[in-house]
C-alpha cells in the first residue's frame, strides 16, 4: 500500500512539476510549453518502452524488491537533477534517467499488487490500492506542488523555490527505498520459482505468448487507453492552468498551487471512487468490469471538450467525471491482467501490460502535445477520450465472445 502510495506520486509529480521549471527557470515561451513538455515524455516512454518488460523478467528471475529499490533511486537521481538543468537538452538527460526508474516502478506496482492477495479479493485489493494511489497524488499536488508558494513568501527566488520542492521530491524517493528494503519480502514468490531456470528469450516473450488469450489482449488495450489518460491529467493540466493564468490575474506560483488544488480535487474523487469501483469488479465478471470503466473514462476525457477554463468553479463536475473515469480504467485494467496471467510469468505479463501502457503514453504525449498547441488545452483529453471509447466498443466484443472465468 505504501508502495502505491509513494511511486505514483513520484510518477505523477514529475509530471506535474515540471511545468514551473520550463516557466520559471527556462522561460520556455507558453506557445511552445505544450511541444516540450510532450518532448519530455516521449523521451521517457521510450526508455520504458525499450526497459520495463526486462524489468518485468528480471524481477521474475531475482525478486520484487531489488528491483522496486533500484527503480527508486534513478527517480531519487532525477529529480534531484532536474532543477539544475540549464537547457531543453539537460532537462532531456535528466529525465530520461528518471525515466529508468519509472520504467522500474511500473512493472512492480502492479506485479507486486497481484502477488500479495486472492483471486476473489483482486478488484478490492486495487480499489483500496487506488485510494492510496489517489492520496499520493494529493500528497504531490496539495503538498509539494505549494512548497514554491511557501517558500517565495519566506524571501527565496522563484528559482530557489522550484529547486526546494524538487529536492524534496528526491529525498522522498531515497527515504522510500530503504523503506522497502525492510519491508518487502525477498526472492520470488514461491509458485514462480520454476521461472526462474527458464529460458531467458522464452521468458521475454512471455508476454507475446499471453495475447492469445483476448482477454489479454484487452488488458493491454486498457493499459495503452488507461495509462496514457493518466499521463494526460499530469502533463496538460497544470500546464492548461497556467496558460489561463494571465487572464485570471495570477502568478505563477499561484498557478501552480491552485493547479494543485485541482489535482487534489480530483485525488480527493479517487479515494472515494476506486475502492467503491474494486467493490463492484470482484462482484461482476472482469470483462464486464473493463466495458464499465472504459464507458466512465471515455465519458470522462470526453467531457473536457466543454471546459472554458480550469480555473472555472463551474467546471469542476467535468473534472470529477476525468477523475472517476481515470480511477476506472486504471484498476480495472490491472485486475483483469492479474486475473488472467500465469503465476509463473506474472512479472512478464504485468510488465507486457505496462509496455503497451508506455506506448500508450508515448503517443498521447506526442499527439497531445501537437494538439495542446494547434487546437487548444482540451484537444489531448479528447483524444483519450476517443481511444477508450474505443477498448469499450473491444470490451463489449471480448464479453460476448470470450466471457473468461465467473467469480464464485
């Protein structure tokens, strides 16, 4: 739990953070904010392209933990950097050495997730999984999002101030990984010791040789929709509030703390949401549950289409929808994978979902980030909102034709 805690905050901060280093620092023009900031994701799903399924693999062949650490401290490693970055190409370095951290930590999450409860638990072990997912980011938002306002009033530069929450950011991901250190069981679990002597090429294709089942494969469409929306909200948000921010009369810093209050809004909306909807996916069959959280999440994104501002109080029911429909996916997509995989290659196949995720992510970031600047602050959660639209129509085929397993 603490796990789900403290890595998708780190995930998600980076994210969301790094829009005051491209403003303040960099003074990066806001006509171009959009084309960078996609740039600095791209560069990351690359990296997670190209490394989670080894990590998957590796943590099949030598445990969770070492893994979830090494994750950590690469992430410790670029936050800590980011804020000395002087230019577009050292903040690209920076990032992509976060980037294998991350890659690290979106294999394990859910691995980890999977490996600790019951098939007839699953959906409320990731709902409750939600809601501390839900507090990190409030924790992120509400909380390290508001140290530059904090510390501009106490007499520091903009500068100093961005470098103070990054830091902190840093500190965090080393505390965490000697947290786990004591906390988290050593080796692999014991139904996948067998995984261990197998072929390394076969282990790698592990993955490729889950898809036969479509309800796989669905997994992985909800991965590449669910994770990619997830990335959105974090990239576009705060960078769409301080866009707005001149016409409301505000401050950077004052953009970015009320970016973190919207964030923390829809945090708030997570915590309640998520362990509700793991509720309902251990009562329905999960196929059915994945067309529900692809509905909520298509409607979600969708919905931005009609936001005049997000500074706007009167907007905030269409961040509530983006926020349940987020939450949907997301857990839905990880119970139906570890539902479906094979103990013995679970770290593989979880891992082969947080690929397709990251190329999810890889695209939406590219796209969004054109779309951000030709069509306006909206466009990239439209187009998330047609992707999902989207796997529900796939759903909805795959329920009809390949039910899977009822739960008893």
């Amino acid at each position: 739990m603490y796990a789900s805690f403290i890595c998708i905050a780190m995930l998600a901060g980076m994210n969301f953070l790094q829009i005051y280093l491209l403003e303040v620092n960099l003074s990066i023009p806001r006509n171009e904010q959009g084309f960078v900031t996609g740039l600095l994701a791209t560069y990351t799903e690359i990296v997670a392209i190209l490394l989670i399924i080894p990590f998957g693999v590796l943590a099949d062949r030598i445990g969770r933990r070492p893994v979830m650490i090494a994750g950590l401290l690469f992430c410790a490693a670029g936050y800590g950097l980011f804020p000395l970055a002087t230019g577009i190409d050292e903040l690209v370095v920076y990032r992509v050495i976060f980037a294998v951290g991350a890659a690290a930590l979106s294999a394990m999450i859910p691995t980890i997730g999977n490996d600790y409860t019951g098939e007839k638990s699953r959906g409320r072990l990731f709902g409750f999984s939600g809601v501390m997912n839900g507090t990190g980011v409030i924790f992120m938002s509400a909380g390290l999002a508001q140290i530059p306002t904090l510390l501009s009033a106490q007499g520091f530069t903009p500068q100093q101030a961005g470098a103070g929450m990054f830091f902190t950011a840093a500190f965090l991901c080393l505390m965490s990984a000697v947290i786990f250190r004591f906390g988290l069981r050593p080796g692999v679990p014991q139904e996948m010791q067998a995984s261990k002597r197998a072929p390394l090429m076969k282990m790698l294709a592990g993955g490729l040789r889950a898809a036969r089942n479509p309800r796989i494969v669905l997994s992985y469409l909800a991965a590449f929709a669910g994770r990619s929306d997830n990335a959105i909200k974090g990239l576009f948000i705060s960078a769409w509030v301080i866009q707005v921010a001149p016409e409301a009369g505000a401050s950077v810093p004052e953009a970015m703390a009320q970016a973190g209050r919207l964030m923390g809004l829809m945090g708030a909306v997570t915590l309640i949401w998520t362990p509700l909807f793991g509720l309902l996916l251990d009562r329905l069959n999960r196929v059915t549950g994945m067309a529900l959280a692809m509905l909520l999440a298509a409607i979600g994104y969708g919905s931005m289409g009609l936001i005049t501002s997000p500074l706007d109080n009167a907007m905030l029911p269409a961040f509530v929808l983006l926020a349940i429909g987020q939450g949907s996916a997301i857990i839905a997509s990880v119970t139906l994978v570890g539902q479906e995989a094979s103990p013995a290659e679970r770290g593989t196949v979880v891992a082969t979902n947080g690929w397709f995720g990251a190329v999810g992510i890889l695209i939406a970031s590219l796209l969004g980030g054109y779309l951000f600047d030709a069509l306006g602050p909206w466009a990239p959660f439209v187009m998330i909102g047609v992707f999902q639209a989207c796997v529900f129509i796939f759903a909805i085929g795959v329920r009809l034709m390949s039910p899977g397993p009822v739960l008893s």
